[in-house]
C-alpha cells in the first residue's frame, strides 16, 4: 500500500511535468524558415524582432564627434545632450580666453617695466597721474599676477580638451549600450520532483526552480 502511493505520486509528478512541458510557448524566431509553421507547429505570442548589431556604429559615433563635438550624440538621437556638450566645451573654452587675455596683458606690462617705460595700462590705475618710481601696480604684483593667470589658462586649457574626449567617449559608450539587447526572453521552469530512499524507506518530495539565461 505505501509502496503504491509512492507510484502514484511519482507518475502524478511526471504528468504535471509533461503537461507544463506540452504547454510551453513555441516562439518562431525570424531566421527559421517557413515550412516550421507549415509542419502544424501552433505559435502562440507575436514575434520579437532581434535588435540588428552594427559593429561600426560604436566608431562612427566616436569619429563624428571628434571632427564636431556633439554630432555622435545627434548621430546616436541623444539630442538632449548636444546642449550640455557645448555648453561644457564652450564654458571651458571661454575660461581659457579670459585666463589667456589677462596672462598678455600683465605680461607686456611686465616686459614693458623691464624696458624702463611708465606707460602701461597698470601704472596708473587710479588715474592719480604718472609719478615715475611710484606705479599703483608694482612689478612684482605684475609678476604674480602673470604667473597666476598663466596658470589659470593651462588648467582651463587641460579641462577643455579632457571634456572634448569626455565627449567622444560618451558617442562611443552610447552606441555600444544603444545595441546591447535586454529584450532577450528569460525562461523559468518549475518541476516538482520525487526522491526515495531505499535504506529509511523514506521518500522526499520537492520542487525544482530552473532559470535559463
């Protein structure tokens, strides 16, 4: 009698598997031809289109937007991002102009006190009048100030060519991600299973969770 019930159970088992399996959705994918559907298979679902993989595309992006920052971003339809591309590169841009015309002008006003000349725009900035050997801007605060604006200029300088790559490694790193696919099906399959133990003349019962990546 117990021997019995342990069949039972095991077929029952068996038959809820067959069944689960006989109910599965059949998928036709677009590469198979058309005589599967012709043999009397039955499709159930719609068909997914598999994302189409451009090798090139990745590059392309990177390409265009080292010939014009902004354009692998149109070229991957991130057109939200063209703004915050040029506003980064032309912020940096005009730091390094502004560090730049002030780095000249302090430096020609520099060269100029050098030379012994009274004339440059610093030596009279309160308009108080020239009083040869008394500048409102000493020669050693031209210095400073040359030296600090030239620095100013490089570190500006460094960061707008660091945001230009940042902007082609941004194309590239889209286009990849734009054809990794997350559309692929996961498939979960559940089986209630049946152990038995010969010594304890015991049997043990359980389910089994398969996922398939």
């Amino acid at each position: 009698m117990y021997n019995s019930q342990i069949l039972i159970i095991f077929f029952l088992a068996c038959f809820i598997n067959v069944t689960a399996q006989e109910n599965k959705n059949i998928t036709v994918s677009d590469s198979l031809p058309d005589i599967v559907a012709e043999e009397g298979i039955k499709v159930k679902g719609k068909k997914k289109k598999s994302n189409n993989i451009n090798p090139l595309a990745p590059s392309k992006a990177a390409f265009y937007s080292a010939i014009l920052p902004g354009l692998g971003q149109i070229y991957n339809k991130r057109y939200w991002k063209v703004p915050i591309v040029y506003a980064a590169i032309g912020l940096g841009v005009y730091a390094y102009m502004y560090n730049d015309d002030l780095y000249d002008r302090f430096r020609t006003a520099f060269k100029r006190r050098k030379a012994g000349f009274v004339d440059d725009e610093f030596y009279d900035i309160n308009g108080s009048g020239i009083v040869p050997g008394s500048p409102d801007l000493s020669d050693e605060a031209l210095q400073d100030a040359q030296e600090r604006y030239q620095r100013d200029r490089d570190l500006a300088l460094f960061i707008t060519l660091g945001l230009y790559a940042l902007n082609i490694i941004d194309a590239n790193v889209d286009a990849h991600l734009k054809q990794f696919n997350v559309d692929d099906d996961l498939s979960m399959d559940i089986q209630p299973y049946l152990d038995y133990d010969p010594i304890y003349s015991n049997p043990s019962y359980g389910v089994a969770l398969t996922i398939k990546f």
